[in-house]
C-alpha cells in the first residue's frame, strides 16, 4: 500500500491511537464486577492483606474450585489488586481506571515496537482498522 499523503505524525497518530481508545472504554469505569472478578479479588483473603499478601499471592493460585484444587499461577495479576486494594480499598472505578491505563500502556508499548518493525503509517491503519475486541479489556482480568 502506497500512502500518498497522510497528515498526522507518529507521535501525533499514537496520541489520537490513545484517545479513541480511552473513549471507547470509558463507560466501563464505573462497571461493577464481571465473570469471575468478585470471587478472585473481593473474597481472596491475600489481597484483603494488601500488600503484606504479596508473599503469599507468589505462592498460591488465582483460584481454587470447590474442591480445593488450584487453577491457573497469575500473581502479577493477584499483586496488582492487592497493591489497589492497600492504596484505595475495595474500589472499582480505581480498578477498572488501573485496568484502562496497563491497556493503554501496552498499546503504546507495541505501537512503538511495530513502528519500529514497520513503516509506521501502515501500523496506525492497523490499528485503526481492526476491531476493537470488546469482550476482554471491560472486566477486571488482566
């Protein structure tokens, strides 16, 4: 593809990049909690700890069945809402605001690694062109 004209620069096209994504999932801030996020982070005794449960969400996993048997290690996950739950307690608007920022945070992190690969104006229609994938980013499941 030959782009013959295009008026915005790489940094001016990230910001816009941003933007329109901050706007799109906006409305989820003052989401409550969706599929499996009440049982993970308001009944998980390690966060309730704050961040004196960091040690213990290193040694643990995300969540037991009703048989006590463990599924999935995600403790950055785990850490994360123990760190807000110590700063801000039980809050969702500061989760999902947190879960907003880590997802704007990536998309400019890669838009910076493809800009780097690829002729930088293909990556921006890249991203603008593909949709947006709506159903993971607004619950708290990072």
């Amino acid at each position: 593809m030959n782009v013959v004209s295009f008026p915005y620069t790489k940094k001016l096209s990230l910001l816009v990049i941003l933007l329109v994504t901050a706007g799109v999932y906006f409305n989820t801030l003052f989401n409550g909690y969706a599929i499996d996020d009440y049982y993970v982070t308001a009944l998980n005794p390690d966060i309730k700890k704050g961040i004196a449960g960091i040690p213990d969400i290193f040694t643990s996993y995300y969540g037991t069945d009703n048989n006590g048997n463990g599924f999935e290690y995600r403790p950055l996950v785990k850490v994360t809402y123990a760190i807000e739950y110590e700063l801000f307690g039980e809050n969702l608007v500061v989760s999902h605001l947190v879960n907003l920022l880590l997802y704007l945070v990536n998309i400019g992190l890669l838009f910076i690694l493809l800009t780097k690969l690829f002729d930088w104006k293909k990556i921006v229609y890249l991203y603008f062109y593909q949709p947006y994938y709506l159903h993971y980013y607004p619950y708290i499941v990072r």
